[in-house]
C-alpha cells in the first residue's frame, strides 16, 4: 500500500474530528502535533475538512461543504460572519491586505459548490464547527478519501427545464457518506452528482457518479427517476464517465451510491496513488464488469435503463430568470473567480431576507457564481441596487461570465502560478479589448494554477494549466544563458460538455503569461471572421483544428511560443 493507505491504517481519518478539539484546547502547535501523531496527521486533517497552508506554516484552508449548493439566508450569514471573524491574516502576511483585490476575510466559492476561507487557525476550529452546528452546516469529509460534497443543480426545484427536484436525494445521500465510519476510507476522493433538471449543469459527465433524469414504465406504470454515469473525472487522464444499464428510483439512490462506494472499496488501487481514482477502475473492469459488481452489491433491484431525459448542458444561470411561479425570479450573480468578501456574503444574506419570500435561498454554482431565489418580480431592481451585489451584477460581459479559477499558487502546495487575481483581471480586459459576436453571450475561461484540475479546464472554451517558463530574456536574466523563468501556462481550446462534450486540445504549451491575452485577441479576431452562424467558439476550434488555431495564436506581437517548460 502507499504511505496514505498506511496513514490511514495507523488511525481512522474521522477520529480526526476529536483530534482537533483536542489540540485546540492544548493549544499544541505544528511542530507539538507533528511530535505527538506524526506527518500522517496532516493527511486525516483533510477528513476534517482541512488542507494546511503551502507557504504559511499554522494556518489552514476550511472547506464548507454544501450538499447541492443549497443554503439558507441564516446558513450563508453564518459563513459569510465566520469568514470576517476567523479568515485574518497576520500582518507578518500583509494583514488586511494581505491581497490587494481582495485583502482577508473572504469565501471562495468552489467547483463543487462548497465554500473555502483561508487563515483559519487550528485553535478556532472547534467555535467555528459550534457556530455551524446551530444552523446545520459542516466541514466534515470537506476533504479527504472518501465521499465528498454532492452536486446539484443549483435552481432545483425552481426551473421549468426542470423534470422533479433531486434535491431530497441529494440531502439524503449526503447525510448517508457523512461521518459513517464504514465509507470513509476509499482509494480515493470519491466525487457524486445528482441532478432532476435536463440541462446537466450538476456536470455528471466528469464525476465518480453522476445520477441524471430518465423515465421508465414498470408493470404499466409510468416512473421517473435516475440513469447512472460512472466513472468521471478530470485532472491527469481525464476521462468522461460511462452510463450504465440501470434505472434508479429515487427511494433507491441512496443504496445505489453506497454499492458504488463498496465496489470501489472493495477492488479499488490502494498502491499506486497515481491511479487510485474510481475512473482508473471504470477503465480497467470496463463498465459492464463495473455495473455487474454494483448489482451484486447493492440490496434493491437495479432495473435497466427507461427514457433518458437530458437535453444538454447549460453550464452557469447567471442573469434574472422566471421560477415556475411565474410572479418569482431567481437571480445569478457574477463572482469572476469566485471569491468575495464575507462581509459581502452576510449583505448577500441579508438583502435574501429583506427582498424574498420566506422560501428565499441562496444557492451555489458549480461555475462559482451564487443564486438567490423565491424574488418577486417587484423587488428585484431593489435587490440589484443593494451595495454588495455592485462587483456581482448579472449581466457581465462574456469572458467576466465564464470565468473560473482555482485557488492558485497564493494558498495551495500545487499551485505553480497565481490564479484568482489573474482570473478576474483578465477576464475584465478581455471584455474591454474583444469584440465578440453579439450572440456569444459567454466563453468559458478556466485557469487551473497547476494539472490538478480543480478549475477544471479541460471542459472549457478556454484552458489554463499553469507552469513555469523558461525564456530568453538577457534584460532580466539571472544567468549566463540569457534566459529567466517566468510564469505561464498551457492554453487548451475547444472543451465542453453535454450532447457533444470533449476535453481540450492543448494546442500551445509554456505561453508566458504576458503573450496570453494578444494570442486571444488574435483567435477572437479569426473566430469572429470565419465563425458560421451561431457557431460557439469551442465548434470553431474543434473544426478549424489545432494547425490553424496554433498559427493564429503565433501571428500575436507577443512572445507565445518563444518558451520552455522550466525544470521543477
């Protein structure tokens, strides 16, 4: 086994949880916990919904998990006050400024529709977990190898594309996989998705499970329920997942999960960490092989597949929308990069409150935007007026729509180059120097600060995998050579996902990243004279091909293919 698997052994990752209260009574610091459990601690701590800080020793990244992205206005409020209290850093880090676009104190929002807040000191763990037990939230198996946060569509219940509401399910799945002992030590991160709407936005082609709508006649009776994906995933060896011959009812989707949970349990790679995701397996057994094994597992009949009914993917709901009560709205706002301050999350919380009904919600997205619901349509110019929704305004320009970031090499022990201030910086000046079709009304701009995916570029219009880059450059050389290492990335084009769903093409690798934005306004330029009509600038880069677009990307009067891969 690898050393994790051997972690793991030595102690159950969830007895972290009283760990932590533990050390935070005693006050222990990092170098105390080290002595006392041994670097294996810093694996489990991920159980408890924790990553240690890369760069700033005795701090830590929370993540929130928030099945569906469903919250309460009282829920957001909380996160929002606990981001204001807690996520300070020091002023040996800058302090309040810590980040000149953002400071301190802030939220980011996930792909996986969690919240994450940084600076977070391991002694406030324990008030931070008391605050949210009040309200019913958690940091629980935020991490680590075993279930974590379900998706949803973020208008469930809400949409008119919509065919019933699996949010129920999805609570019901999560409450399931959350501190149960028995499921909480997989091979691997183990990643669900469940969704009633037709649209796909809860993206189960790129997760471990992904349950979607379908209809099925049983002894003349006509039922709705689920068909199952498996087998997703991006990052390195991204694979789209494989749909198998089952139909799932609702009642069942809880026993399903926890079959595929025991077949990756089970035979799943505890060797080769490299591997251990559940799409390796999928890949190995094959999919007939795989949904053999979870019907030999699973206590409730599988019945194979009815009418599938996805239409497509719709990949954000930014803007002003009708609910089915067509007198309500729901409204999306526009988080380029996904980050904003708590104390903006409270206002959010409050202008929830103050202009929604009682059933008002805020909902999170997995393009790192938020939603709030249950609007009459009287009040929703009220709403866009609040202070806090001025940066979030649901009518951005297409690149500041679709524009996606991870955490980046700011917090994270990966990350090879900054990404969140990049992502919302480039996004604003790609709106300002692009002339985009009238129709194109979002490209989708992903920036991953290394080849972890966690912004998930390879299904993007655009992709960013950052490195670092070897040029030529005798005015700021450190060396003989004449050459210096700077920051770029990889640039993919073409991903998407739905009906004609494909990965990037990396077609330009080490771009320095200040030839990025010249390189697009050259392909821009030649999408928007030889588009067809209504094409989407990922259909004109797969037909154009990569020869082309790596030529027009090479006409910019910039540096794009002038570097190198720099040696870690």
């Amino acid at each position: 086994m690898n050393t994790v698997e051997h972690w793991k052994q030595e102690k159950h990752p969830l007895d972290i949880i009283e760990d932590v209260k533990e050390y935070a009574n005693e006050g222990l610091s990092f170098d105390e916990i080290e002595d006392r459990a041994g670097d294996g601690e810093w694996e489990r701590l991920k159980w408890a919904g924790m990553y240690s800080h890369g760069k700033q020793r005795g701090y830590f990244m929370v993540r929130t998990k928030v099945p569906g992205g469903a919250l309460r206005p009282e829920q957001a409020a909380v996160v929002g006050k606990v981001a204001d209290e807690y996520a300070t850093a020091p002023e040996e880090f800058g302090g309040a400024q810590q980040n000149d676009l953002w400071g301190d104190a802030f939220v980011d929002i996930t792909t996986r529709q969690d919240f994450q807040m940084h600076w977070i000191e391991l002694e406030d763990v324990p008030e931070i977990w008391e605050k949210y037990d009040e309200v019913g939230l958690t940091t629980i198996q935020g991490c680590g190898d075993s279930a974590r946060n379900v998706l949803g569509c973020p208008a469930a219940g809400l949409d008119h594309h919509e065919v019933f509401d699996a949010q129920p399910v999805i609570d019901a799945v999560s409450e399931f996989f959350t501190e149960n002992r028995e499921y909480a030590n997989l091979p691997r991160k183990f990643k669900l998705t469940i969704t009633g709407c037709r649209e796909d936005c809860a993206q189960s082609q790129i997760n471990d499970v992904g349950l979607t709508p379908a209809r099925k006649e049983i002894d003349g009776e006509r039922y709705y329920g689920f068909h199952a994906r498996v087998g997703g995933g991006l990052s390195d060896g991204p694979r789209m997942a494989s749909p198998l011959d089952v139909f799932v009812r609702p009642e069942d989707a809880v026993e399903f999960c926890r079959a595929v949970a025991q077949v990756f349990k089970e035979v799943g790679d505890r060797h080769n960490r490299g591997v251990c995701r559940m799409r390796y397996l999928v890949e190995e057994m094959g999919p007939e092989n795989f949904e053999r094994a979870i019907r030999d597992r699973a206590t409730v009949p599988l019945r194979s597949r009815g009418e599938d009914l996805t239409e497509g993917y719709t990949g954000d709901h930014v803007g002003v929308h009708k609910q089915r009560d067509d007198d309500l709205r729901y409204i999306g706002f526009n988080v380029v990069g996904g980050r904003m301050g708590g104390d903006e999350l409270v206002e959010a919380a409050r202008a929830a409150n103050k202009y929604g009904t009682d059933d008002t919600t805020i909902r999170l997205a997995t393009d790192q935007n938020f939603l709030i619901t249950h609007v009459p349509e009287e009040n929703v110019d009220d709403l866009l007026a609040e202070p806090f929704a001025a940066d979030y305004q649901p009518d951005p320009g297409p690149f500041s729509r679709g524009a996606v970031g991870c955490t980046g090499s700011e917090f994270c022990n990966y990350g090879i180059i900054e990404t969140k201030k990049r992502v919302k910086r480039w996004a604003r000046e790609l709106d300002d120097r692009i002339d985009t079709p009238d129709d194109l009304d979002v490209v989708r701009m992903h920036m991953s600060g290394c080849s972890a995916s966690c912004a998930q570029p390879q299904i993007a219009d655009i992709g960013f995998r950052g490195e670092t880059v070897q040029v030529n450059d005798d005015e700021h050389s450190t060396n003989e050579e004449g050459d210096t290492i700077v920051e770029g990335m990889d640039v993919g084009l073409g991903g998407s996902l739905g009906i004609d769903n494909e990965f990037v093409d990396w077609v330009e690798t080490a771009v320095p990243a200040d030839a990025v934005i010249p390189a697009l306004e050259r392909l821009f330029a030649a999408y928007t004279d030889d588009r067809h009509d209504d094409e989407r600038f990922y259909e004109w880069c797969r037909r154009v091909g990569n020869d082309r677009l790596r030529t027009v990307m090479q006409q910019a009067d910039a540096n794009v293919s002038g570097g190198v891969a720099a040696d870690d």
